[in-house]
C-alpha cells in the first residue's frame, strides 16, 4: 500500500472512530468507502486493533505536533498553558460522546494514552508556570492538571457546550493566578 493511501485510511477511519467510536467502525466499510479491498486492509494491518493502533500512533504524532506549534506560537510559559487549556477543551469536543464512552468502557488503553499525553504536558506547562511565579505558590502540578481535566472531561460528557467549558477553564487558569500572571494576559 502506498503512504498516500495509507495516509487516507488512516484519517478516514480516524475521523469514523471519533464519530460512532471504536466498536461501531467496521474494517469492511472502511474499505468499502475508501475503495480498497478489505484483504487489503487485512494484510497491511492483520486485525482491527493493529488498524486502531496505527490510528492512535498518527494521533498521538499529531497532538505532538501541536505541542510544538503551540510553543512556537506562546510568548511565555503563561500563554503556553492557557492555549493548551483550550487546545485539551478543544480536543473532548473533535470526537463524539459515544467515542469516549467507548473508549472509557471498551478499550481503556486508547484513553490512558490519549490522557496520558495530555496530562504529561498540562503538567510541565503548569509547572513552568511555578518557575515563572504566575501561579500560586503550593499548588501541586499532577494534582491541579488531574483536578482540572477531570472537570472538564465531566463537562463534556454531561453535554456541556464547549465555549462554556473553554470560558470556565480560562476562569479557573484566572483563579489559580498571581498577580503577576493575571497582568501578562
């Protein structure tokens, strides 16, 4: 199989998976709609898992990259922190509820690694913060990060609109400020 094709399938079934989640997308429709032989899709990948986990190699690269292009971006650590807020708010909202419930109950491995990348760089990011003394001196990264994302992951599954949760996790970034930090927005 060509990168192109390959390329191809692997945003379509991507984009499918974050519509109707893992257990609903089939290896055969993904064929079907993409024009290639299910064998094909069988002797490149094996199994669905081994699909889904090439999936998730590409996401995960692709979230990576927009660490990096969200650094470049920032001016300082403080506005690192506040895109990649909105950046994970953003991300609950790409895929559908029945995504995450999915991915929750069924496949628990796809969350803790979307979470984990997630939560790693939320962390450094806050921690960061506490180097540059714009956040309140004592709060604890893992702690803070964990508390935060659980809220907003809580939001999301409860049907919240996303501009409500995007607004109140910059309140709650506001609430956690310095003076210092709340004059370099």
């Amino acid at each position: 199989m060509d990168e192109r094709t390959e390329k191809r399938l692997i945003a379509f079934a991507s984009q499918s998976v974050r519509q109707y989640g893992i257990r609903a997308v089939r290896m055969d429709t993904i064929a079907r709609d993409m024009g290639v032989s299910k064998r094909t899709l069988y002797k490149e990948y094996k199994s669905k898992d081994n699909f889904i986990r090439t999936c998730l190699e590409s996401y995960v690269d692709r979230v990576h990259n927009l660490f990096r292009l969200l650094r470049l971006e920032a001016t300082d650590p403080l506005e690192y922190l506040c895109a990649l807020t909105r950046a994970f708010v953003d991300n609950l909202y790409k895929a559908e509820l029945a995504f995450w419930l999915d991915i929750t109950e069924h496949y628990p491995h796809v969350y803790e690694t979307i979470w984990g990348i997630w939560m790693s760089e939320l962390e450094t990011a806050v921690g960061e913060c506490l180097q540059g003394r714009w956040l309140v001196d004592g709060l604890d990264p893992r702690e803070y990060v964990s508390a935060l994302s659980t809220l907003f992951y809580q939001a999301r599954m409860a049907g919240s609109p996303s501009q409500s949760v995007a607004y109140s996790a910059y309140l709650m970034l506001r609430g956690s400020m310095t003076m210092e930090g709340i004059l370099r927005l």
